[in-house]
C-alpha cells in the first residue's frame, strides 16, 4: 500500500515507541504489494507479432508493452495481396516502405531509360515529387513511358515527396500495444509527422520516352535484396520480403521496365557487416542497379562504402538512423523509412503521455539504437525529464547467431535500484533478453 510521507513518519515513530521489530518499521524497504511497476516500451525493431516468441515461455511479459514504428493505416487490399505473396505472415512492418522502395526505384529507371545506376539515382527523387500524380505500377508507368513527369503516392508515401537528400519529408507513426502476446489492432494509434514544404523541388533530367517496342539491345534492370534473412533483425524479414515480391510482381505484371521484366534477385544482410558485404560484392558481380536494403542503419552504414565505390544504388525501406541523412553517398543513398529525428518526437509522446515520472532508455550499441536513444533523450529533455529522472544504458548486440545472448543482468539490477517507472527497449529480437533479465533481477513489469 502507498502511503503519504507524513503518514508514513508517523507509523515508524509509533513502531519505536512500542519497540516492535516488524516488517512495517524495520529498513523502510517497500513491501512486494508496494513494489514500482515498470511500463514496457519498444520501438520498430521490436514491436512486431513475432516478437513474443523471442522470449519463449516468458512471452507474457510483453502483454501491455507499448512502442511506435513508422506505419501508415495499410490498405486492407495492400494487405490481402501480400497474403497471396506470403499466406503465413503476421507482421506488415516496413512491408509497404520495401514495396515502395521497389516501385520508385524501377520509376526512377524507366524515367532515366537506362540501367545506369547514376542515370537512375538522378531520377529517384523526381519520381516522389512535382509531377503528374499516380498511385500504382502500372498507371505510372505508362505515365513515365510515354515521357511524363510523375508524382508516385504509394502505400508509405502519401502526404509528401522525398526531400533534396533522398527521404520522405513527412511520416506517419502507429502507436502499438502488446495484449495477449500480440499486437491489439484495437488499440493502434497514428500520428503524423514531418513538414510537406521539405520535399524538395529540384528539376530533374527530361524524362526519355520509351520507343515503341522498345530497345531490344536494352539490359533488363536488376535490383537485388539485402534484407536481414537471418540474424537479429530476422524478425522484421518476412513482410519485407513480401513487399518486395509483390512490387516485382505488380511491376512485372504491368509490362516491366524498359521493356522488359524487371530481374530481381535475393539477397541477405544477415544483421551482420561482414554477411551484407559479401552480398553486396555478389549484387555488383550479377549487374545489379540498385540493392533493396539494408535492414539495420548499422549494416548500411557499414557497406555503404563498397556500394558508392562500384558506383550503384543503396534504397533502404527500413532505415531510420538520422544520421544516415548527410552520409557520405554522392548521392547514392535513399531510403523510404523516415529519420529517427521524426520518431524520437512521437516515441517520447506516448512515454510522457503515460505520466511516467523515472525513465531508463536502453538500447543497442550500433547507430540505429544509440541514434534513436540520442533523439528520445533530446524530446525527454525539452519536456523536463532530465538529470536523476533519466537513465541511459546500452548493451552489446550478439556478433552473430552462434555468439552468446545477451547478459544484461548488472543493467537490469541497476535500472531496478534506480526505481524507473518506464523502460524504452530500443533494439530487435535480442532485446527480449533484457525483458528477461529485468523480471528475473525483480522488476515488476506493468501489464
């Protein structure tokens, strides 16, 4: 029971007098009834369905765990035909961005009229903005073959264009709660976020009007996948995948680029640096014009290098590291995932809103993690949670599947003596080892 420090004085006084030794009067320790229940926050690494399954028979843990992702109310028609792609999926997170990602790029192409990756690149960004409006593969890409600046508003995109450095200057965010070991449709919230006046208003290269019949000496167009099959992130590939797969098929279906099908070929990151390089070092072997990928900012910004050096395009449906944003890409580098710089905003809304008053942010060691943990910081801070209200901690993900999970039991101990109500997990599907670790060192997790 919770008791006023007045009343709370009073009763250890009256135990003195008595001289009685109880529980009630002895160390001032809280009892297990008056323990501080600790809310559970993710974000869009970890609050997908299959998350739960990553704590096994610990998965009630998550029920009333709450957290954001970038997410549009998604077409039930959207979704249907990803089902035909993908029967068993349960999750749409960034399926629709990696179905964008795929439609813009193959627009990019057909616009340019050539499988030059810098031809393409130099198109992306027009493909989004100031242009005949069109919504679907095969109305905009009879726009684009017959010469004709367009505007995709795909699933993802649909307030505003890209900006001047290849990213969506507006977002839309979905607020999710965990319940009954998934995500309660119900409760799902969504806010917008971003400016429509940054989307930039560059004039592209003229369009090229395809000939009729086409170039039968033209190069199909290659795009290849690198997207986290395995490792951390592997919780986050299945609907990916599926956007991608009914993009190309959708694509494909309305008569291809350039006259010709669109080739596309897989390809995994492995949430592993060393795994999405020797991807990317294939996809450069195979003429791939652009790479769909990679899934973590961390894995991104790692291969990132090779991909400017063989001169192709990097389109990342899931990156949200802000700093990715004035990477060093001579203009190489795009992505349909808006910045954390947007997410840490509407993160930090729905923490405060809940009145949390002591706030631990834990997170990855990589871009992604440290990147969205900076920006929550920034947003708590300008609302008055700083100082001895705000704890920030990190832990080291696993190198690999066969590395060991992770340990966070001194963290856990810790984030429990600093008496948080609220605790941020910013990281992907090693992260339910920290929920694990905090209810075994004794936090009482709210659900």
């Amino acid at each position: 029971m919770l008791v006023s420090r007045r009343s709370r004085v009073a009763t250890l006084a009256a135990c003195a007098t008595i001289l009685l030794a109880t529980s009630a009067c002895g160390d001032d320790k809280a009892d297990e009834g008056s323990a501080q229940q600790v809310r559970l926050y993710g974000t869009d690494g970890n609050m997908l369905n299959s998350y739960p399954a990553e704590l096994k028979e610990r998965a009630n843990l998550v029920d009333g765990m709450k957290g954001t992702t970038p997410l549009v109310p998604l077409p039930d028609d959207f979704k249907n035909r990803l089902k035909v792609v993908d029967p068993a999926l349960t999750d749409y997170v960034y399926s629709a961005e990696t179905y964008d990602a795929v439609v813009i790029a193959v627009l990019a192409a057909q616009l340019a009229g050539s499988t030059d990756p810098a031809a393409i690149a130099k198109q992306i960004v027009a493909v989004t903005n100031d242009g005949q409006r069109c919504e679907d593969p095969a109305s905009c890409l009879a726009l684009a073959r017959s010469g004709q600046d367009i505007e995709y508003r795909g699933v993802s995109l649909t307030r505003a264009g890209f900006t001047d450095k290849g990213e969506p200057a507006t977002a839309s965010y979905a607020t999710l709660t965990f319940d009954g070991q998934q995500i309660n449709d119900g409760k799902t919230e969504f806010v917008g976020a971003g400016i429509e006046s940054e989307a930039s208003s560059k004039t592209p290269p003229r369009p090229k009007k395809q000939r009729p019949g086409g170039n039968p000496d033209q190069e199909p167009l290659k795009l290849g996948g690198l997207l986290p099959k395995t490792g951390d992130l592997s919780i986050a590939y299945p609907p990916m995948a599926a956007g991608a797969a009914l993009a190309i098929k959708e694509v494909n279906a309305a008569g291809g680029a350039l006259g010709k099908p669109v080739a596309w070929s897989d390809g995994d990151d492995g949430t592993n640096p060393e795994v999405a390089k020797a991807t990317v070092a294939r996809h450069v072997s195979a003429g791939v014009s652009v790479i769909i990928g990679a899934g973590g900012s961390g894995i991104s910004r790692a291969v990132l290098p090779d991909v400017v050096q063989a001169k192709k395009i990097l389109f990342s449906p899931s990156n949200t590291d802000a700093g990715l944003t004035d990477a060093d890409d001579q203009g190489l580098y795009f992505r349909t995932a808006p910045p954390d710089s947007l997410q840490g905003r509407a993160l930090a809304d729905v923490i405060l809103r809940d009145g949390s008053q002591k706030i631990a942010i834990v997170a990855r060691k990589d871009s992604y993690g440290e990147g969205l943990q900076a920006t929550v910081r920034d947003e708590l801070e300008k609302a008055g949670v700083a100082g001895e209200r705000l704890k920030l901690m990190t832990y080291d993900p696993p190198a690999d599947a066969k590395a060991q999970a992770v340990d966070f039991s001194s963290g856990a101990k810790e984030i429990k003596d600093f008496g948080a109500d609220a605790v941020l997990i910013i990281g992907f599907g090693e992260s339910a080892q920290v929920i694990r670790d905090l209810a075994e060192a004794g936090v009482q997790i709210r659900q």
